[in-house]
C-alpha cells in the first residue's frame, strides 16, 4: 500500500479533512439559526465528546491496519463490513453534495471577469421589478418583495428557479454549470488518480487556502464600518435555545 511521501502531506491531509466547506460555509448559519454565542456550548461538548474521539479513531484505525474503508472492518469484526460500504456512499453523496457547491463558485469566479459586476446592479436582463439595490441611491426602500441584486443573480441567472415548476419540474440543464461541474471532477479525480502520491501534493494548496481566504474575509470584514455590532448581534446568546431539541449540527 502507498505510503505518505512526507509526514507534513499527511498532516496537511488531516487539516484539510477537518477545515472543509462545513466550517467556512454552514457553521456560521447554523450557529446564528440555534442561539448564536449559545450554540457555542452544545457545539464544543459534542465536539470534545464526539467529534473529536471519532475523529482520532477513525485515523488511529487506519494507520495501524492501513486499509481503507471497507476491508479495515474484515479486520475488526467481518459482519460489520457493510459499515464500510456505508461509509463509501456516504462519501460518494457528500462528493455530489460539495463539488456542486465549488462549481457555484467557479461559475461566480468566471462571471467576475467583467467590467461590472452581474450582481452588483438591477441593471440586468434577469432581474425583477422587486430587485432593490443598497447602493444604487440614498433613498432606498426595502419592503418583504424586495430582493438584493446579489439573491436574484444567484437565484434567476445561476439557477434559473423561474424556470422550474417544482420537483416534478426542475426545469433544463443549464448547460454553463454542468461544465463547471464536469471540470470540478475532472480535477478531483487528477488530484487522486495515484493516491497519496499525487493527493499529498494537492493538500498543500487545498489545506492552506482556506485559510489563507479566510484570513482575507476576517481582516476585511473587520475593517468595515459598524463590523463590531455585526459580531455582537450575531453572537449574542439566545438561551431559549439550548432547550430545543430541532438544533443539528
């Protein structure tokens, strides 16, 4: 079996496992949906009496039998090897579930190259008469049908929603996020096609940027006026909610 190149490749690995989309991306909602600065607490018993060991299990699992998912339980107790499998479409929905979202942001990333920003102004083909724009005027009304420039692009241009009846009528396939898509694979798959040697190699931007990108939001979002009373609002505990029973992680 391929062996880590370098100790760091592996370290990067795990880093890169543990910081993903979920952090950057639902934490912050979840967090602000179930109390805010009160979420924090069931949040870090779970993760201290949950995650956490799970987490060191899982990797002290498979560095000393050094197997993957569905061979290690053959090891442990052969009637449990359908957790493997498990654990292997779990992944695959994941897979589905994540690259869809990074191909969203590849197509935002190709939109940016313009002289105007497409969510930027109502100014555009997709847009309604409820489009209501902050910074278009200083005298601007915003009532329960209005709708941000920025939501309308995401909604009628990317997604094309107006398009669509309901589940049994999602609507065509927009042809732009499927090759979006199709390189989001295409790239997964060169970044694993030979194991750790070539994904150990990867880790070390994908390990590193999120972190890298984050910094940049945290140094310009504090930076921007009225950014403590955000933070303030948006962490201030709501302690009814630690009663509730509906919060997930």
């Amino acid at each position: 079996r391929d062996k880590w190149s370098k100790k760091m490749d592996f370290l990067l690995s795990v880093i890169g496992f543990a910081v993903d989309l979920g952090n950057v991306w639902r934490f912050p909602y979840i967090c602000y949906q179930n109390g805010g600065g009160a979420f924090l607490i069931p949040y870090t018993l779970m993760a201290v009496f949950g995650g956490v060991p799970l987490f060191y299990m899982e990797l002290a699992l498979g560095q000393f039998h050094r197997t993957g998912a569905i061979p290690i339980w053959k090891h442990i107790c052969p009637i449990f090897k359908g957790i493997g499998f498990a654990i292997c479409i779990i992944g695959l929905y994941i897979s589905f579930y994540y690259n869809t979202i990074i191909a969203w942001a590849l197509y935002y990333f190709y939109s940016s190259f313009s002289g105007t920003l497409p969510w930027a102004s109502c100014d555009n083909p997709w847009n309604t008469p409820h489009c209501t724009n902050y910074f278009g005027g200083s005298n601007v009304t915003w009532t329960n049908f209005s709708r941000s420039p920025a939501e309308e692009f995401y909604t009628r241009k990317v997604l094309e929603i107006q398009k669509s009846g309901g589940l049994y009528d999602v609507g065509g396939i927009r042809w732009q996020l499927l090759l979006c898509l199709f390189l989001i694979f295409t790239i997964v798959y060169f970044s694993l096609w030979k194991g750790v040697k070539t994904s150990g190699k990867v880790v070390w931007v994908t390990a590193t940027l999120p972190y890298v990108v984050l910094l940049i939001l945290l140094v310009r979002g504090a930076t921007l006026p009225g950014a403590w009373r955000g933070v303030l609002f948006y962490l201030r505990p709501d302690w009814s909610k630690l009663l509730s029973t509906a919060v997930s992680v």
